[in-house]
C-alpha cells in the first residue's frame, strides 16, 4: 500500500531500537556543553504500548526528536521497523508518526486542508487518504471546515494526532498527547489509540499522567539525566515497590495507639483511622488485622492501597538522581 513504507520479508523484533545513543549540545556564550542522551540502548517491541517516563529535562524529548529525524544525534544508533534513521532516512521517517507537545499548526488552514496537505507530502493518492476516517476518530468531523486558530487547545491537540496519522505509521509517537485535553476528550482519544494498538500499531507514549501510563502500557522505560535508568513490563516494574499501606477506620474512637500495634509503622487520625505502612515482602497484611483485633478494637473497614506507578517513579529518578550527585 503506498501509505507504508516498503516491509521486509519478516516483520521486525522490535519496532524502534536504539544503542549507545549519545547527544551532546555544544556549548555557547550563554550555556555550558550539555550531555543530554547519554549512551541510551532501548528497544520498544512490535505490538507494544509503551511508556517513557521521566522529569522535565530528562532527554524524552530529545530521544524523540532523534527517531523523528528533527535533531541530529552525536554517536551510537537508532532504527525504526529496521530502518536506520540516519541511513535509510526516508523509510525510518514513513515508518514514524509523531504529536509533538508544541502547538505547531498553520492559523489559517482547516483541519480537512491541513490532513490532505500532510498526506500529500507523504505521496498518498487522494483515493488512498483516510481524511474522513481520522477526523472522525479524534472528534473533529464537524469543524472539518473551521480554521486551525478558531479551535479550542484541546481540539488542536487532537488536530496533531490526526496529522500524525494520515501516512499510516507503524510507529506513534505521542508527547504529552492529552495535555489540555478535558476527561471526554481524553477518553475518545485513548479508545482511538488503543484500537490502533489492537490493530498492531506500535505506540510510544510520554506523559506526566502517570496513571495514564499505568493503565495503558505494557512496557515503561524510565529516563533521569539522559540515562535510562529502569525498563521493564508494566506489572513488573509495579512490583518493584516493597510497600503497602492498609487502612482501618475503627468502629469506636480511641485517645492514643494501642501499646501491642506501636511495633507497627502505624499512626492514628481522627481517633476512628490507623494507617499501617508496611512492606508485603516482611509482613502480611493478615498479620495487622490479627493484631488489630487481638489489641480489642473493632473496625468497620479496610482498604489496602497498592503502589502506584508514582511512588515507583520517584523512588527510581530520586535513586537516579544520588548516584549522578555521588
């Protein structure tokens, strides 16, 4: 099909790979020389939803600007569907599609123009656009014909997704795709991105919702200081996290904690609410309730909290963050 870079007789591994990537951005008047990739090697399967996390800085962006063929990298490698971007150029760049977070769409064109000028110059046939089909999906049928600067951020946002598009990547790359973008909206764009990942679409996803990331990827890579410093399977990297926290709100009140639980990490609130912190891998959460009941309280609930992506994420950058002090 003319959208699609040509394939190989066997599809690839891995859809992006990437080994000892460096950037390194000179020094100037104003600024010191800045090493913001630093020997990066990452691979993002075929198939996968996958997360790049990291604090602002990190290098995310400069890594996409990289596969995306925008920035020049200082050494090592990057391909995309086995197409080296420096190499074989134009095939890595048919095989990506990138939402960049910046807002860069032309005033005074409408979406409907904006898409078949994007499919032009990727050389997609007019019979062959999907320019219906995408605006449809990301919401903006009915201001197909409205001018670029009449939409709202968040449509313009989805604007840029639909653009990233129109040649049919095997790649997409999403940076910061929902910022600015209300609940509704956000969930019609991720059912949309989703059922392309059903269809095989790669997806490579930055955002600081990190509960976004947890709940639609499979793979998350971690990147502090130009380094990636954690990449594993989303239910991994959870369990990664050695604590927990259990809650119990007491049927009657109580003045202080009670001397058989103060071997616990326990505080009280509201003298109905213990909160016990505690780590899965030392002790179960049965033995707190046992204890609880053996001190002769009795609760009206209990609610275990289970790590998030968050606290892992800033136990990791924070880990990170010492070594690069040390």
């Amino acid at each position: 099909m003319a959208t699609q870079p040509k394939q190989s007789l066997e599809m690839p591994v891995n859809a992006v790979e990437v080994r000892d990537l460096t950037k390194i951005y000179a020094a100037s008047k104003t600024a010191p020389e800045k090493h913001a990739l630093k020997s990066i090697s990452l691979d993002i399967p075929r198939g996968s939803f996958f997360g790049l996390l990291g604090p602002n800085g990190a290098g995310k962006s400069t890594l996409i600007n990289i596969l995306a063929g925008l920035i020049n990298k200082s050494s090592g490698s990057a391909s995309i569907w086995g197409y080296d971007t420096e190499n074989e150029m134009r095939a890595a760049r048919r095989s990506i599609g990138v939402v960049p977070q910046e807002l860069n769409l032309d005033p005074f064109f409408t979406p409907r123009e904006l898409l078949d000028l994007q499919a032009g110059l990727y050389g997609i046939p007019s019979n062959e656009r999907r320019t219906d089909e995408i605006l449809e999906a990301v919401g903006l049928s009915d201001k197909a014909h409205s001018y670029a600067r009449t939409l709202s951020g968040g449509m313009r946002r989805r604007l840029l997704v639909a653009k990233a598009l129109v040649h049919s990547p095997h790649v997409l790359v999403l940076d910061e795709p929902t910022a600015g973008v209300d609940v509704e909206l956000r969930r019609q764009l991720w059912e949309y991105v989703r059922k392309l990942n059903a269809e095989g679409t790669t997806v490579l996803l930055t955002t600081h919702y990190l509960e976004e990331a947890e709940e639609l990827c499979d793979r998350i890579a971690i990147i502090n200081h130009g380094r990636v410093v954690a990449c594993d399977d989303t239910k991994n990297l959870m369990g990664r996290l050695d604590s927990k926290r259990v809650t119990v709100v007491l049927n009657d009140e109580i003045s202080e904690i009670p001397d058989s639980l103060k071997g616990f990490d326990v505080s009280l609130s509201d003298g109905r609410v213990l909160e016990f912190n505690y780590q899965p891998s030392k002790i179960r959460s049965g033995e707190i309730v046992r204890a609880v009941q053996a001190a002769g309280l009795r609760f009206a609930e209990i609610v275990t909290k289970e790590p998030e992506l968050e606290d892992i994420f800033v136990q990791i950058t924070n880990a990170a963050e010492n070594m690069e002090d040390q």
